[in-house]
C-alpha cells in the first residue's frame, strides 16, 4: 500500500504507460493504467450517475427545501405538497362539503411580490360571475294559472331583467304529459285562432308581472303523443317564471 506506480517500473519515464501487477487465472500480469481506468469506469457506469444530466432510477432522495425556496436547488414531493397547501388550502372548512360566504381562500398577490392574502368565498363567487352574461337568477315557484288573474312576483334582482321565461309544469297528467313534464310558454295561442291568448307578461326593477287572458281557453298545447292541438285544464298545471339579470 502507498507505493507510487513509478516504483512499479524503475525505468519509468514520464512518457510510459505506466504499469501495476494484477493477478489473472493465477498469473501474474501487468495493466497499464489506461486499461485499469476503463475497467473502472466500465464497472461503475451502472452504478453512479454521471455528473453532467444523470438520468436516476428507483426512488432518489433529495432534501427537502423550506416552503417559500426559490432556488436551483432539487424540490421533494414534500416540498412541492408543502407549496401547494400554502397556495391554495381553503381555510378554515373542516367537515365541509358546501362553503358558506365567510369562508376564506388563501391566494398569493402577484403584485406584491406572491404575498399570501385571504379571499372569502363571496368574494371568489362575484369575481366568478362578472365573467358570465348574467350574473343574478330568479325562480319563481308554482304559481296558480287563473284566468284573468294578476301575479306580483318580487324577483330581487335589484335591475329590470334581461331574459324572463315562463315555463309550464304538469301537475295532474294532461295531453299526453306525465306529472313534472315542463312546457315552454311562449307562443301558446288560442283554439280558435293563432292569437296569444295565455296571458302578458310585463316587468320593473322590483317585480314580474302576469295578466292572464280573460278566453276560455287560457292555454293551448300540442298534445305530446299525436299532435293534435288542444286546451289544457288549467287545474292540472302550474306557472313558473325564470328571470336573469
């Protein structure tokens, strides 16, 4: 142990290949030191990853950095987890299926500097909303068909509505339609003639209105099975008004 390859060779010179003695099928022979580096590096190429982009099998390990690192350094799966707790986690629902508006989000600011801030729920739910072409609904229950009636719906809507629609459930099965059938209302004339003699519809920023027809025949649909035109008994349904603003 400790001898220089030089001793190996007492005529060495430094442009020799120098040599060291290795035992092979019980005979003594020499390697250079050439062939015993490619040995090494042949025995270990499957056993250690190379320093330049290794490629790791099975399950390396790494340390795992503290949440909020932003450097090269390697990131665990514990550290990525961590992340995105912090990033997203709802807090607090414990037990909750259904959020209610005092809940809060954590979310990071990008305008200062990925700050953690809380967003409640409501929040989140106006944010959501200004996107879509209408952002409050109104559903009125049944409401009794009677002819010559008036209907005051209040729909809360704080605006006058941009969309209503009126919708006829079954109650009682009539002209081919089973109990929870839904008709839509528009359009629908009377037996008679091709006059709209169901009812009008008006509305203002607080409340839908609906004056029926004084006619005898209020509503008039097409049977679902054969087609044929008909009147509807009005005891057998029930109005619905939708309304979006």
């Amino acid at each position: 142990m400790g001898v220089r390859i030089d001793a190996l060779n007492a005529a060495a010179s430094a442009a020799d290949n120098h040599e060291i003695p290795a035992i092979k099928d019980g005979s003594t022979v020499k390697l250079t030191v050439e062939q015993l580096s490619d040995k090494v590096q042949a025995d270990i190429s499957g056993v250690f990853a190379p320093l330049v982009s290794p490629s790791f099998t099975g399950n390396p390990t790494v340390p795992t950095q503290p949440v909020g690192n932003n450097s090269t350094r390697s990131a665990s799966t514990a550290f990525v987890k961590g992340e995105i707790d912090t990033a997203v986690a709802i807090n607090p629902l414990p037990g909750k299926s259904t959020p209610v508006d005092a809940d809060q989000f954590r979310i990071a600011d990008s305008e200062v500097s990925n700050a953690a801030k809380k967003l409640t729920f409501a929040n989140l739910k106006a944010w959501i909303l200004s996107f879509l072409p209408f952002a409050k609904e109104y559903v009125s229950g049944e409401q009794p068909i009677t002819a010559s009636g008036l209907l005051t719906l209040a729909h809360g809507l704080g605006e006058m509505p941009k969309l209503v629609q009126t919708r006829l459930r079954c109650k009682v099965a009539d002209a081919g339609y089973s109990v929870g059938d839904e008709v839509l209302a528009f359009g629908l004339a009377d037996d008679n003639s091709d006059q709209i003699n169901g009812g009008q519809l008006y509305a203002d920023a607080s409340n839908i209105y609906v004056r029926f027809s004084s006619a005898p025949t209020l509503y008039v649909i097409i049977h679902k099975a054969t087609g044929a035109r008909g009147a509807i008994a009005l005891a057998n349904w029930r109005l619905i008004i939708g309304a979006w603003a």
